[in-house]
C-alpha cells in the first residue's frame, strides 16, 4: 500500500510472465539446473522446452539432462560389471572344493590301487605255493587235485573282487562328479531366477499397457471399416429412386401370404 492509500501489486506474486522473467534472471537459472542433483537410479523425463524459456537456458538444461543420463549409463555399466564378477567370483569358490575333492579322490584311488596291486601279488604268490605242477608228476593224488582248483579259485575270486572294487570306486566317483554338478546347476538357476524376477516384473508391466493399447486400435479400425460401409448406401435422390423402385418390384415379386404377414 502506497502512501495515498492505495493497494499495491508485488511484482514478483503478480504471476506475469514477463514480470517473472525479469526478476529471474538466466546465469542464476543456469546454475540452479546445473546444480541439481538427481539421485542413484532415478533419472527424470527427458526436459521439454517450457513457453517464455530462452533458448540458452533450455540448452542449459539440455545439456544437464545429457550429462545425469550419461552418469547414470556409467553407474548401471559399473553395476552389471560388479555383478558380472561377483558371479564369476562365486562360481569359482563353488568350483574350486570339486577341484581340490576331485584330486583327492584321484589320489586316494591311486594309492587304492597301488594297495590293491601289492595285496594281489602277495596272494598270488601264496596261491601258486599251493598249486601243483602237473608236469613233474606222473598223477596227482586228490588232495592235490583240491588244493591246485581251490587255489585257481581263490585266484580268480581275487581278480574279481579287485576289479570290482575299482569300478566301483569308479562309479562313486561318477556319481559324485553329477551331484556336484546338479548342485552347481540348481544354484544357477537360483540366481538367475533372483535376477530375472525384477526384469519380468518390468517387463510384463511395460507390455500390459502397449497390449491394451493395441487391442483399441483394433477395436477402433474395426469400428471404423463398420462404418466405410456405411457409406455404400446410395447418397444421390436417383440413387435413391432406384434402390426405392427395386425394393418395390421386390416386394411385388413376393407371395401375398408373405406380405400380409
């Protein structure tokens, strides 16, 4: 208010456009936008150049947009690098217990065989003591006739318990090696389920909006061929005439029961 009495309009609440240009002026404007910080993982639409604003201070603000979107490139590129080598990381703690398993089975199976190898001779040795050479006899009484098939016997039954002893000991290690593998295949398919669960999420909530907006569309062009045919009524009063008279003589044509009816 005015000293006569007089109310009095603020320029700066009065609203005017050009009143708000004037007192705003475009440097401070600049570095308030390019000031702005936008936070991790959260980048605003693309800016739109707003009526009365200068050219300058929309290039301005064009050109901070471009650089946050260029931020947040290098931060998502870190990200999925980061993640890339903690997958990496994790898969080769999972494989190196297997490794360090698989040569000490190998190991132990060396030194089971070496084992096996060492028994083998031993009974063999002790079994040929009990064999008997027919070469050097004229006829072998039935005692020696036992003891020489129950030596080729027990040798045998040595041959085949070793051998199945090491297939066996082959097997376990076979089934081992899938366990491992099935475990290392089940927590994959955890991880990527953890991962990919974000990803539909967004996925199926991005492709519901364009689905429905393309069944209107459909909706729409039906409609609208419904309609082009319309338009093949006769339009001209001798058109009309015409359609009139054919309609008549149709209808002339038809039994009196009919038209009655």
């Amino acid at each position: 208010m005015d000293a006569q009495g007089n109310p009095t309009v603020d320029n700066a609440a009065s609203g005017s456009p050009r009143d708000a240009c004037s007192s705003n002026p475009l440097v401070p404007q600049v570095q308030q936008v390019g000031s702005t910080a936008t936070p991790v993982g959260a980048l605003d639409a693309a800016p739109v150049r707003q009526q009365g604003e200068t050219m300058m201070a929309f290039l301005a603000r064009l050109g901070t947009y471009m650089q946050q979107v260029r931020e947040e490139q290098q931060r998502e590129a870190a990200t999925e690098t980061a993640h890339l080598n903690a997958i990496g990381r994790d898969a080769e703690q999972r494989s190196r217990p297997h490794a360090e398993a698989a040569a000490n089975h190998n190991e132990a199976r060396k030194d089971a065989s070496s084992v096996l190898m060492q028994q083998e001779a031993a009974h063999t040795a002790a079994l040929q003591a009990w064999n008997v050479d027919k070469a050097g006899m004229a006829e072998l009484t039935a005692e020696e006739q036992d003891k020489s098939a129950l030596a080729n016997m027990m040798h045998q039954v040595i041959l085949t318990c070793n051998w199945q002893q090491v297939e066996l000991a082959r097997q376990a290690h076979t089934i081992a090696e899938y366990e491992e593998t099935l475990k290392n295949l089940h927590a994959r398919l955890d991880v990527l389920e953890k991962d990919d669960a974000p990803h539909r999420h967004t996925a199926s909530s991005s492709i519901d909006p364009s689905i429905c907006e393309l069944e209107e569309r459909m909706d729409r062009l039906v409609a609208l061929v419904g309609n082009l045919n319309s338009f093949r009524q006769p339009v001209t009063i001798s058109q009309q005439i015409v359609a009139l008279q054919a309609d008549l003589r149709q209808l002339q044509q038809q039994p009196t029961g009919t038209c009655n009816s």
